[in-house]
C-alpha cells in the first residue's frame, strides 16, 4: 500500500519552488555508504517517482561524478515528473578521487553547472546548491554567477548548504535563495537557534539532509562491526566509542515511542522533522525500494502535540561531531 504525498513549497515569491512533502537523497547510491547496486538504486529511483517523491537530490562529488550519471539515466523519459537537484563547489581529482578543495569562483560556478547538465542529460537544473561555502571567495561573487545561470536559462531556483547566517543574509541580498540544505533531525538540532529563524525571516525552504541520523536513529546500527569496509560511518565520531554507547540511549528511546505508536524508529524520526513546518522537507537517502518505501509512508504519521514534547523531553542531542572533520562547515 502507498501513501499519496502531498507538496510542500521551498522558498517564496519569485523563489518559490513545490516539491513533494518528501524527497530522495541519492548519494548513498554510489558512495559513502558501501557497496552499490546500481539497477536497485534505478529501481528505487523509479519507484520514488511512482509514489509521488518529486525532489531528487545529488551532486557532483558523489562517486564523484558518476551519481550524477545514475540519476540521470533513471529519469530519462520523466524528466518532467522531477524536481532536479544538484550541487557544486567540492572538487574532487577524477582519477584518485581525493579531495582537492571547495571552489566558489565565478568559472567554476560556470564550468560545474556545464559538466553537471551534461552528466545529468538534461537541459537545465531545477535547484543548484553550493555545496559547501568556499571562504577565499566572496559568497556575493559565488551567488552572482549563480544567479547568472538563471538568467542563461540553466538554473530555475538557488540554494546553499551548511552555509551560516551571515552567508545566508549576504547572498540573499544578491539573488533570491529557494533553500537551504543541511543536517536536521532529532539529534542534529543546531539549526534551530540562528539558522532556522532566518530562513523564515528571508523565506527561504529548509531541506535537511541525513534526516535519519545517517540510518542510526532507524535502529539498525549497533555497532561498526556490522559496517562495510567503506562505509563513511565507520569514521563518523557520533559511531565510536563512547559517543556510540550514548547514542545507543537515543535510539532505545525513539524506538519506545516508535513501538507504542505501531510504526518504525525510523519513521517517527522523519515524521518528527516533517512536524517542523510546511517549509521542511527532508531528503531521507536509502539505495533500496524497501527502504524508500518505508520512508515515504512515514509522511502518513501524525504526531500529537504531546508526542512532540515527549521528543523533546527524552530525546538529547547526539554526543560527538558530524564529521571527522568539521573545517568545511561555515560557521
């Protein structure tokens, strides 16, 4: 049984974008997060599509490049049933695939949003998203190429990632801002003092990614044992040590109220950042249809208000940072 999605608006005014309540991350389907299947990751794609899912997300760094390439290959023929997501700005070597550096210039901005349409086989993007905030360049020359892709027809609608308030303020005076993308959910919460009141402000759509604590707040994860030899999260600070075994209190709670309401851990935790506000939507990313399935169908949950305050009450923030290394986030 599916459940029908209903559509959410990112931005406002001439930055307005609808999408469905609920989106699909896609870069677990080539990296990050063990091995990849890419037929399931097409027919989890397609799949997306027939239950309603609009908004897919991707970037050039995932594989690198060659996400882009599976996404695109999966919407061919319904290009027009997508809402085409992609980012820029994390440069990654085509050959080794190390890491080289986060580049907001101006002919990068140009040369990304190319190689991306080409990749992609599509015409023009729907969101294009600077990926990470490049510090050595000024975000209103970043923004202002960006916006020179509207105005070329390539891009629609514009968006940043893990980028501050200032940065936010600043490249929302250069051209309107649909979204912002970053780490929201029940044990990520950092965007909810500064961040996410400015967005409301400028009316700008929050579109939080790892909604599912990277898969953690599902349940699933117990330990790193049970991870793939290349599995990001074997890394991540949040899944070792004793970070783990304080964490592992969090899932036992969320799964408590997840088990007395009938439904999984994993969809309590998206229906918690569903109940956010009409202008969230976040992008749960699974590489199975199974997984997928699950996700969309938490869009069904309604939590009461004295479900809410039980989360808040009994669910703390994650011990341990997001990332091994957190100096590409600005702050």
């Amino acid at each position: 049984m599916s459940t029908p999605l209903t559509t959410r608006t990112l931005g406002r005014a001439e930055a307005a974008l609808t999408v469905s309540a609920l989106g699909l991350g896609c870069m677990g389907m080539s990296e990050f997060y063990g091995t990849s299947d890419e037929s399931e990751a097409v027919a989890t794609i397609s799949r997306a599509l027939d239950l309603g899912v609009t908004l897919l997300d991707t970037a050039d760094m995932y594989g690198p490049f060659t996400n882009e390439i599976l996404v695109g290959r999966a919407i061919a023929g319904r290009r027009d049933e997508v809402v085409l997501a992609t980012k820029f700005g994390n440069v990654r070597d085509p050959d080794d695939h190390s890491f080289r550096r986060i580049d907001g210039s101006p002919e990068y901005v140009r040369e990304a949003c190319d190689a991306s349409l080409q990749r992609l086989g599509v015409d023009h993007l729907d969101l294009y998203y600077q990926h990470r905030v490049d510090k050595t360049v000024p975000v209103e020359e970043t923004v202002g190429a960006m916006a020179e892709l509207v105005s070329a027809g390539k891009v629609r609608f514009l968006g940043l990632s893990e980028a501050s308030a200032d940065t936010i303020r600043r490249a929302q005076a250069v051209h309107p801002i649909t979204a912002l993308q970053t780490e929201y959910s029940l044990w990520t919460r950092h965007v909810e003092d500064e961040i996410l009141p400015l967005l409301r402000e400028l009316g700008i759509g929050l579109v939080p990614y790892s909604p599912l604590g990277r898969g953690f707040l599902t349940g699933t994860i117990t330990s790193t044992d049970s991870l793939e030899a290349g599995d990001f999260r074997r890394h991540n600070p949040r899944f070792a040590g004793e970070a783990l075994e304080a964490n592992l209190g969090i899932v036992a709670a969320v799964r408590a109220m997840a088990d007395a309401k009938g439904i999984t851990p994993g969809q309590l935790a998206l229906a918690w950042v569903l109940a956010q506000g009409e202008d969230v939507v976040p992008i749960p990313g699974t590489k199975r249809v199974r997984y997928l399935e699950e996700n969309v169908a938490a869009a069904a949950v309604e939590l009461t208000e004295q479900d809410l305050a039980q989360l808040e009450e009994t669910v703390p923030a994650a011990v341990g940072d997001r990332y091994p290394d957190m100096s590409s986030i600005d702050a």
